[in-house]
C-alpha cells in the first residue's frame, strides 16, 4: 500500500530540512523562496518497537518495518491559487498525496529570512490555508456547473454528487474546510475524483526553537493534529549513532525523537493500521487501513492469498510476547482462528491460511 504525505508551507519555514531529516536523502535547502520546483518524494520506515521485541523471541534473521512516503513541495505564497509564485503547479502537486503535513515556523533567527517578513504562525497557516480553500471554491464552482447540466438528464452518479457540491460550495465560501463538513464514508468516496485539497487530512507541524515550546494561543488557533518540532535539533540528532541518539534521548527524558513522533502521527493521520507477521526468516509489519477484512489484509502479502482465503490464526501482539512463542499461544488458548469478517486489528500477528 503507497501512501503519500505532503509537506507543504510558506517558503523558508524548514520544510525542506524536515524532509532531508526525515529521509536522509539530500535535497536544496537554500535559503530563499521557490529553491525546491520538483517534488522530492521519500520513503520513511515507520517506527514499532514491536518488530524488535518478535524479532528477538522469533530469532529473525530480519526486521522490516512498514513504510510511508513524504514528498517535499515547494512554499506556496499569497495568491498561490491564482498562479502567484508557480502556485498552479504547487497546488496541482498537493492533489496527488493523500495527507498534508503542514510546517510553520515560530522561531525568530534574522539570519533565514521569511518571505511576509515577520514571524507570526497564526497568520502564516492563515495564508496557505486560505489558498487551499480558494483552490477548492474554484474547482467546487465548476464541477457544479457541470455536474447540473448532467443532473437535468438523470445521469445517475450526478444524480449522487450534486447534493454534495451543494452542500460543500457554501461551506468554503464560509472558510471552512471540506474535512470539516461531517461528510459520511460513502459521500467522501463519490467526490474522491475531485482531489479537494482541504478534504486531505492534515496536521502541523510548529518548527519551533530548542525548546520545542508553542503558545497557548497558537494551539488553540491550529486545533488538533499538531506536532511541535524543533527541526534543527532534530537534523542534529539525525547525524548522531543509535547509542548516541538513545543516550541524549534519555537526557532529554524522552522516549523517541521527535521525527518519530511525526512519523507515527502521519501514519495514524492517513488512518493506518499494521499488522505483523513473524518467523525465523523474518518479521515484518504490513500496512493497512483501519477496518481492513482478514481477506484483504492477506492481499497485501500476495493477492493469492486473497483468492484463496480459509482463514487467518491470530494471536495479539502482547498475547504473543506474553507467551514467548506461537506454540505456546496455541497451547494456552492465546491463537484465534478467524474468518473472511474478521476485522484486522493494529499488532495483530497473523498467519494466514489460503488454497492456491
């Protein structure tokens, strides 16, 4: 499963040296607007702690985390939706990931200039927020007019979508974003072709000083989904050793870094679940979204599995590390025998039964 989160923002609020931290791939992060045109798209392992600790008990030869993908787009500016600085295509890059990762700047250095020439987050999530919703108004006003005319001969899918649009074109003009809205699974899904900007998820990132501190009055101001990050001590820990990293975690009375911390709130952002799968070969974590059916989980291994699907054992993820072995869960009752309804659950390990 390819998901993708977009890292977005004003320009020189450290977007670019999030995403060199967080791939370690080497991108421009020169200090003036517009340095990054093409995407950079990364590959991110997503930390479990869980794959270690199956990894030891199963004696694996490997351990293969689950991934996300970060794709660095270049600062949008005021006016973006009407094409100010490269904005139509900056926007049409947004379209294409599946969550935005929303970075703004808070910390004051005269030597990373800032393209407002001031440092006011509020502001600046106000800005690229109300390009996105711009963007969205002109795009929802011309699929109205077209999806009416197809209203008038009973096609039956415009027949859905209409009431939809309707119902979104007044709530953008009142800046409210369409993931706002409370539209239901199914009315998401209809309008999914549309690639809405604000129907993304999103969360922020608050690159802040060294310590990692925000106001009251800026959390209040995001809402939810926020990430505090000092991005610079973060780039700096990055270039450390595991023990070093672990040793100056510990003296910081932290369990995991900051990234990591983003990293898993992206994956919780996109809806994302893992289940694992666990032997002497390897162990390993398989994405999924949150609600997947047994059947389709064992697709994402192989699509034979799928097909033919019997039924998957599980044990829980703490069943297991509390019995030490599969053979054992088996022995105390711990390993359940599921069928095609069963609902994956996140640390579920699974062992998957399908005919060929």
């Amino acid at each position: 499963m390819s998901l993708s989160i977009g890292i977005v923002g004003l320009p020189n609020v450290g977007k670019s040296t999030l995403f060199q931290t967080l791939t370690k791939k080497q991108v421009s992060a020169e200090n003036y607007p517009f340095c990054t045109i093409e995407p950079n798209i990364g590959t991110v392992a997503v930390p479990d702690e869980r794959l270690n600790v199956l990894a030891q008990l199963s004696k694996s030869v490997k351990v293969l985390p689950t991934t996300i993908e970060f794709i660095d787009i270049a600062g949008l500016v005021k006016g973006a939706s009407k094409g100010e600085g490269l904005g139509n295509t900056f926007l049409s890059n947004i379209r294409q990931v599946d969550a935005i990762c929303h970075v703004i700047r808070s910390f004051y250095n005269d030597d990373i200039t800032h393209v407002e020439n001031r440092i006011n987050p509020i502001e600046d999530a106000d800005i690229i927020n109300t390009e996105l919703l711009l963007a969205d108004l002109d795009q929802v006003t011309k699929a109205l007019s077209q999806v009416e005319k197809k209203v008038k001969s009973k096609d039956p899918l415009s027949l859905e979508i209409f009431p939809i649009l309707q119902k979104i074109e007044p709530a953008i003009q009142s800046g409210i974003a369409i993931r706002d809205i409370g539209l239901d699974r199914k009315e998401l899904d209809l309008i999914k072709s549309y690639s809405f900007l604000t129907a993304k998820p999103m969360m922020y990132v608050v690159n802040t000083d060294e310590t990692y501190e925000m106001s009251s009055e800026l959390r209040d101001s995001l809402g939810h989904n926020i990430v505090p990050l000092s991005i610079k001590i973060e780039s700096e820990i990055s270039l450390m050793d595991v023990e070093e990293q672990k040793e100056y975690l510990e003296m910081l009375g932290r369990d995991m870094s900051g990234l990591d911390i983003l990293i898993q709130e992206g994956y919780s952002l996109l809806n994302l679940i893992s289940f694992l799968t666990t032997g002497p070969q390897e162990t390993k974590a398989w994405t999924v979204l949150n609600g997947t059916l047994a059947p389709q989980a064992g697709g994402v291994i192989h699509s034979d599995i799928e097909r033919g699907f019997i039924m998957a054992d599980i044990i829980s993820y703490q069943d297991f590390v509390d019995c030490g072995s599969e053979a054992v869960a088996r022995q105390q009752g711990k390993l359940r025998q599921e069928g095609k309804s069963y609902v994956i659950q996140d640390g579920d390990v699974c062992h998957f039964k399908f005919n060929v």
